[in-house]
C-alpha cells in the first residue's frame, strides 16, 4: 500500500466509528454511532461497502464471532482498526488541517 492511500470523506466516518466502539464495533452498532453522531442516515449497504474498501486496503481487519442465540443463530462481524487505518486518520486530519489553515472561516 502506498502512502498516498487517501480515505473518502465516508470512509473516514465510518473508521472513526469502529475506533470509538473497539471491541464492540459491528455494522450495527456502526451504524448507530454514525447517525447519533452526525444525524445522518446511513443504510447498512452503504457502511458494508466502505467497510469492505477499508479492509481492502488493509486500514481495518474483521471476524466472524460465534453465532448466539439472540439473533437467531446468525453470527456477528466485527471490525477492527488496523495500524494503517490509523496513520491514514492521522493524514486525512493533517490534511485537512492544512487546508483550512489561514483561511476564514467566515469566509467559507
């Protein structure tokens, strides 16, 4: 993976969901925290393909837990942040950071 590797604007979102969760990060709760945080509705289609491009490019890794019960024997994925998803965070922030600096935010 090259250094270039930039994330989307969504992708970003979603990634810093799975952070927040740690262990408890499956596309549901995903899900949830990405509209309790921003208000935006997210349909489960949309979180699965840009978890599935973060795994591609190796910033998140997933599981299969054991199926229970609760949900009718169907098993949970999980997801976890990768050290490369993390350094792509930190990027995507130092980016935008120098974007904005030095213009006005009245301005924009």
């Amino acid at each position: 993976m090259g250094t270039r590797e930039y994330l989307g604007e969504f992708e970003q979102v979603a990634l810093l969901a799975l952070v927040r969760l740690d262990s408890q990060a499956y596309g549901m709760t995903i899900r949830q925290e990405i509209e309790r945080r921003t208000g935006r509705s997210v349909s489960i289609g949309q979180l699965y393909s840009a978890l599935n491009r973060l795994e591609s490019k190796g910033f998140i890794s997933s599981y299969v837990a054991d199926p229970t019960p609760v949900r009718g024997g169907r098993a949970k994925r999980y997801f976890k942040a990768e050290p490369q998803g993390i350094d792509a965070l930190k990027r995507s922030r130092e980016i935008l950071a120098l974007m904005w600096d030095g213009l006005d935010p009245q301005a924009v």
